[in-house]
C-alpha cells in the first residue's frame, strides 16, 4: 500500500511527476496519431475518426471501433516487439521486478510476472516459462490476478482512442492506473490464497523468459501478427459475449418485468442492472459522488460481464451526454475501470497457462474464481487510490 501511496503521489501532488505524466501522455497520443496512418490507407474514410479530416479533405463518417480503434492493436504490438529484440523492455520489466521483490518479499518469478504485466498482457507468464510448472498455489493466483488487474501497452491504445476526446489525460491516468495496480494485485492475492509453501524462486532475481527473433523486420511481422490475433480474440469475444448477455437479459427482463408489475417495483432485472445493485455499495465507497454513484457503479459491474472494452465505451458516451458530469467520478471510473478482470478474461488467461502447464490445470482451476474475485478488488483499490490523491482542481484533468 506504501508503494501506491508513493507513486500516486508523485503522479498527482508533485510538479515533477506531473510533468513527467503530461510528457508520457502527450508521447501517447502521438503514437496514437502515428498508428492511424495504415488503418486510413486500408480503411480510408472508415478510419476517420469522428470529428476529424484527413489530409486529402475527407470528413469522417463517424465512429467504427474495427477501422479506428482495433488496429491501433497492431501498431503497438509491433511497437512492443520492436523493444524487445531491443532489450529494452526485458530491462524495464526487471528493473520493476527488483522493487516488487525487495519491498513486497515475493517470489522473484511472481515479481517478474507482475512486472510484466504493467507492461504486456497474457503473454507476461511466458517470462517465467521455465518456472511454471513448480509454483505454488499461491503464486498461480498471483500471476492470474496480476494478469487481469492490469491492461496490456496495446490494448491500452484501444481506450486511449475511446476516450481522448471527453478526456484528454486520459493516456496518463490510464498508464498510472495499470502501474498502481501490480501492487494492489499482490496485495488481493496473497489475501485470498496465503503463501503457505516455499516458492523455487524465494529471494532470487529472475531473468526475463525470451525466444528472440533472429532480425528487426521479423520481430515486426511477429508482433503484428500477434496483435492480429489479439484483435480477432476481442472481436470474437464481444460477438459472443454481447450476445448471450442479450439472450439472458432477454430472458430476465421479461420475467423481471411481471415480477415488476405484480408487485409494483422498479427494479432494473438485466445483467448489468443486478449486478451494479451488488457494485452499488463499492461504488460509494471508492469516493463517487451520491449522485453520479448510480451509473458509474452500473458502469464498472458490466465490465465483468461484457469486458472493459464495452464498459469504456459507455463510460465515454456518459461523459459525452452529460450523464456523468462530476469530474472526481470520472476519474474514478477511469481508474477502477483499468483491468481485465472480467469473466472472459479469466478464461483467456487460465486456458493461455493451462496450454503451459498442462499437468497443473487442477490448481489453476482451483484459484481462477478467486483471481478473478483478488483482480476486480485490486482494480477497486487503485481506484480509491486515485480518488485519495485527486483534486477538482488537478491539471491532470487537461
């Protein structure tokens, strides 16, 4: 909790580290404006976003999450690859890795996991390949919710592009929030499975896991790839998942609405509806205004269900409408928002290291639900964090 308080305080109290995140976030966007380039030459006018002209004088035609948002995936996957065959990233990862295991007395893999993760998405265990097979129960916990607490580099593209036009830091917030939460992913999960054996890696610093490609311009085509199939992995999810929550609101609003009518209660019966009356509570506590407490607690239960993705998207479209006008709930949301934590998800990742570790697919099953439980909880703690830290007045705000 320490660490937190430290870097949220130098993100949002001190000049310096202000100064520091506007760069960060400026540097952003202007990755941002560099990835859309391939996308327009495919897309053309479908890859416009709305409000925007391109250089030959063609408007956009509105906004389309495939032709705007996905392919910014690609672009820093590729990016992300690029640092690796650089050594770069693999020396970043370990620098934050030491700090986890000198100050927190974790397991040198579970620190290099959680690392990783602030920076890339399920393929952060493959840095500790080698070592899967003999962790604890308790470090499979920690490296699934570190997993889902945080957001990958690329896909934090992806929500960057959703909502830089209602709020304009949010490159910086967002890459806060995925730092703030490593921390608070190791403190839910030792909660929620404790350390009881002793770890392969107690005490010793591990190197980063990696199969280096032999040339730049194949580490490109690689990390491209790999966003490739990370796009058609949510594209795939959203379908799916978007549909069957249609298919079961269906079914619980048309029961819900007799139960309703008969005995005279205004209940919101769909998925999303239940859930933020059991978020309701949380939401309150994370510091959310009374008033705005309602939609944003809804907000932050569907991204369970229906994925971040879609939980950022109603999020921005609140802003836009004027639903959710307090700027401290915005920034709130924004920050308990920053996860995968969500049931998809928890497929992904425990189906990714169960594709590793074949023969530990009975622990893994055994401490998925509470990783996902330990995720959802770090996630809410990062955003009483930022809540703690905020000011109506911070220029973070743009």
């Amino acid at each position: 909790m320490g660490l937190q308080f430290a870097i949220a305080a130098f993100i949002f109290l001190f000049p310096v580290g202000t100064k520091v995140f506007f760069i960060l976030n400026e540097g952003i966007v202007r990755l941002l404006e560099s990835s859309t380039h391939g996308a327009r030459f495919l897309f053309g006018r479908l890859a416009i976003p709305p409000g925007q002209t391109s250089p030959n004088g063609e408007t956009s035609l509105g906004f389309f999450l495939a032709f705007q948002a996905f392919p910014t995936i690609i672009f820093f996957s590729a990016l992300v690859s690029i640092l690796y065959f650089f050594n770069i990233m693999q020396y970043v990862i370990k620098l934050f890795a030491r700090i986890f295991s000198r100050l927190l007395q974790i397991s040198g893999a579970e620190s290099l996991v959680a690392a990783s993760n602030v920076f890339v998405g399920i393929e952060a265990s493959l840095t500790v390949k080698p070592y899967l097979k003999n962790m604890t129960r308790s470090e499979l916990c920690t490296v699934l919710t570190a997993g889902m607490a945080t957001v990958a580099s690329n896909v934090l593209a992806l929500y960057v592009f959703t909502l830089q036009d209602v709020f304009p830091m949010i490159a910086c917030h967002l890459l806060s929030a995925s730092l703030l939460s490593a921390p608070a992913a190791i403190i839910t999960s030792k909660l929620l499975v404790p350390e009881t054996e002793t770890p392969e890696t107690r005490a010793v610093d591990v190197e980063p896991h990696y199969e280096r490609e032999k040339s730049l311009f194949e580490a490109i085509i690689n990390g491209s790839m790999s966003g490739l199939k990370m796009i058609t992995g949510i594209a795939a999810l959203l379908i799916a998942v978007l549909g069957l929550v249609a298919l079961v609101d269906m079914i619980f609003v048309g029961i819900g609405d007799k139960i309703n009518a008969f005995m005279s209660l205004g209940i919101d019966w769909s998925i999303t509806g239940l859930l933020g009356y059991l978020f309701y509570p949380l939401t309150f506590l994370l510091g959310v205004p009374t008033v705005d407490v309602p939609i944003v607690s809804e907000i932050i239960a569907e991204r369970l269900v229906v994925t971040e993705v879609v939980a950022y998207q109603d999020l921005a479209a609140a802003i836009a409408e004027g639903v959710i006008t307090s700027k401290r709930s915005i920034v709130i949301a924004t920050y308990a928002l920053c996860g995968f934590s969500h049931l998809a998800s928890m497929a992904i990742f425990v189906g990714g290291l169960a594709a590793l570790i074949p023969e530990r697919i009975k622990d893994l099953s055994s401490v998925a639900v509470r990783s996902l439980v330990a995720a959802t909880c770090a996630c809410l703690i990062t955003a009483c964090i930022a809540g703690l830290f905020f000011s109506e007045k911070s220029i973070l705000l743009g």
